[in-house]
C-alpha cells in the first residue's frame, strides 16, 4: 500500500487535476491511497467566509458565491456535459454547507471554523474522484471523517489512535485507488474537526502508519524539500536525503514543506517519505528515512513570519524562578499560544509566541498584573539548523534584532 498526498498548488485549476491523473498513470496507481487538499487558495476562501459569517453577514452570500464559482469554472474545463452526476453531487456540497452557515446557533468561533472549513477539501476530491472515473482511473471515494477519530479541540484536533486504527483495519479497502481528503476527522459526536493548517501531510502519515504503507510521498510545486524557502531566501538547495530527527527539527522550527505532526507516526513504523515534484514525478526528490542527517551537509534557514516576542520582567526586581516560568506556561497553555523560543535569565524571561486563537491581549491582561510586559508584535523567527558564521553573517545583516538564542546546532533570532 502506498499513500500519495496532493496539495492544492498541484490541483489549483483543471490542468493540475488532469497532471494528478497523469503523475498517477507514470507511477501507477494499485493498491494506493490518494489524499488531497483543498484546491488552490480555497481554504483562504473558506477563511473569509467565516470571517464574513461572523462579521459581515451582508458579504457571506457573496463569499460563498466565489467558491462555489472557482470550482464551477474547473467542472466545465474538465467536464464536457454540464448535466454530468459531478455538478449535482458538488451543488448538494454547497448546499449544505449554506444550511449549516443558515441553521448554526452555536456562538464558537472554532466550532464554526471546522464544520465549515471542510468542504473545500469534500468538494476537490469529489471532483478529482468523478474526473478519474471519466478517465478510466478506477477509484473509490471515502469520506475521511468516518476513518480518522479524533477529540473536540476544534482546529487542532488531537487523533484518537486506537479509535482511527479500529475504523481503518475494519473499513478499508487497500485493493482499490482510493481517495480521500487531508486535514479533517470527526469527533465522538460526529462533528467535523480539523488537524490544524497544512494537516493533510499528517493525514497521510495517519493512513499509512495504520496501513503499515511502504512509503509515502507528497507531491509538491518544489523538486523536494529545500535548505530554504525560495520566497524569502536566495540560492536554496535541493536536500537529497533528511533522517526522521532531522526532519522532525526542521518541521518544529517552521519548515513549511513538512506538517511537524506527519513524521512521528512514520518514525514510529519506518515508513520512508519522499517529498517530489508533481510537474517531474520521474526525479528523485527528497527521501527522508532513517540514515544520513542530512545530505548534502549545508545549513538550513526557516522563517516565521507575524510572530509576537514578550519579554518580561519582575516587578520588584526579584528573581523569575519556577513557580513564576510555570504560572507564565499555564497563561501560555491557557491561550492556546504556539511557544516557538523561550529565553530566560535571573529577572527577565522572554518568549517569542504565535497567537494562533488571537488571544494576545487577554494573555497581556493577565500577564500585567504580575509583570512588567514589552509586547513587540509583527516580528519574524529566523533560525539556521546547522549554521556557520558566514551563513549568520548574512542572515543578522540589515536587520534590527530583538533577541538570540545558540545552540550547538541551531541558531534562532527574533528581528523587527
């Protein structure tokens, strides 16, 4: 069994529907599990959409109306009758989705955010799945959300392995192309929930560690996984092979061609990933397995764009111990902040956050009461793995910077 996941760079419009058909054909397509993403920017969308939803309801229709049209657009490139099942099936998509958005009287914003976020990826799969069919490619379409079991902590839903495992052993079909969508799952009571942006790596490592899958491989808009983001560095180079821990370091610091949740399953079973190009699926791409750190040995650069560093200090001039750094993670693990660095000394104590659940100024609030608080929002993470002097050189130039932090592999500073 082999799982392949699909972002939605590579399905943004007809013509990378149709290169998915064709990366499937050069590769070949038995026994193998496809999971695909929302197609293009519509998560976005679906982003304004409930934004809209709970803040301008006079632009929701308006909103809803765009997705549905982007989509429309690609079923008439791919599909010659416009009274094929495929419209019908993705209209009574839209069409729950606007009951849910009629009907909904819950108040939480999280909730909200999962039971409508989801139909970008129900409804790219439905029509990849119609389009195969059409082809001749054979498949079977599954709904995600009766496989993947997870807890109710909407937009970042922790899965319920034993739950998803009993699912997927009692469920599927490993003799068939199957595809599914990434980043869902459903709660105890059925309600949808989602694994956090980017999940559908995750997803895929999901299905593969409770397949016992060979391999899995991400198709990707890059050759493979890069020492550094073209968008913001100069000169990346392509990684030929990463080991699970190196991987593991990169994706915790932000690399953003791997989900930080989808190696640990993997690890776990040896279960090789490969990162490849859906426009050269004959190139080698990336291997990450055990083995080599990493070849070739450079250093790799990660940035974290519109993070937040708070820097704080006593009050009276008395030490930060433990009792004070454990009340600061509680307020931290209370709103839902992503901690990315921490650096403390006698009286200060700063960590650079990601205020995912926009709870920045509650946590201010409480904070002030036993602290002096400096807040510099907008800041951005930068950190080197495996760094040299030249490469810190050229990173530091030409930037103001609010914090540094070594270690005997990586190097992180926080810059305005």
């Amino acid at each position: 069994m082999r799982v392949y996941k699909f972002g939605g760079a590579s399905v943004k419009d007809a013509n990378g529907v149709k290169n998915l058909a064709s990366v499937l054909k050069t590769t070949g397509y038995d026994n193998t599990l496809v999971v695909v993403s929302a197609m293009g920017k519509t998560t976005n969308a679906m982003e304004l959409v409930i934004k809209n939803y709970f803040e301008n309801k006079g632009e929701l229709q308006s909103s809803v109306h765009e997705v549905i049209k982007y989509h429309n657009e690609i079923l008439l490139d791919l599909f010659d009758n416009d009274r094929h099942q495929v419209f019908k099936t993705v209209k009574s998509l839209f069409d729950e989705l606007n009951l849910f958005l009629k009907n909904n009287k819950s108040p939480d914003y999280n909730f909200v955010y999962d039971q409508t976020i989801g139909f970008g990826e129900l409804v790219s799969t439905t029509i990849i799945s119609y389009y195969l069919n059409e082809i001749g490619l054979k498949n079977n379409w599954i709904d995600v959300r009766e496989y993947i079991k997870t807890d109710n902590y909407y937009r970042r839903a922790n899965v319920n392995w034993e739950l998803t495992q009993e699912h997927i052993t009692s469920r599927f079909d490993t003799s068939k192309l199957n595809i599914t969508q990434g980043f869902l799952g459903s709660d105890a009571n059925n309600f949808t929930t989602s694994l956090g942006r980017e999940g559908s790596d995750y997803t895929a490592a999901i299905f593969a560690y409770c397949l016992n899958a060979t391999s899995v491989t991400i198709w990707k808009d890059v050759p493979g996984v890069l020492n550094a983001d073209p968008r913001h560095f100069e000169n990346a180079q392509l990684l030929h092979q990463i080991s699970y821990r190196e991987a593991i370091e990169l994706a915790f610091y932000g690399a953003s061609v791997i989900h930080p949740k989808t190696l640990q399953p993997l690890q776990r079973k040896e279960i090789p990933l490969h990162v490849k190009s859906f426009l050269n699926p004959k190139a080698d791409g990336t291997s990450v397995s055990k083995g080599k750190t990493l070849e070739p040995e450079v250093p790799c650069f990660i940035v974290k764009k519109n993070q937040t560093l708070i820097s704080l200090s006593s009050l009276d001039f008395s030490y930060i111990v433990e009792e004070n750094i454990s009340d600061i993670f509680n307020l931290l693990h209370l709103y839902k902040m992503k901690v990315d660095v921490i650096q403390n000394s006698a009286i200060s104590f700063s960590v650079c956050i990601d205020n995912l659940y926009d709870n920045l100024e509650k946590l201010l609030q409480h904070l002030k009461a036993k602290f002096n608080v400096t807040c510099h929002e907008n800041v951005s993470l930068y950190t080197i793995r495996h760094y040299n002097s030249a490469a810190v050189k050229e990173l530091e130039k030409d930037k103001t910077l609010l914090l540094k932090q070594l270690t005997q592999e990586t190097m992180q500073i926080v810059t305005k």
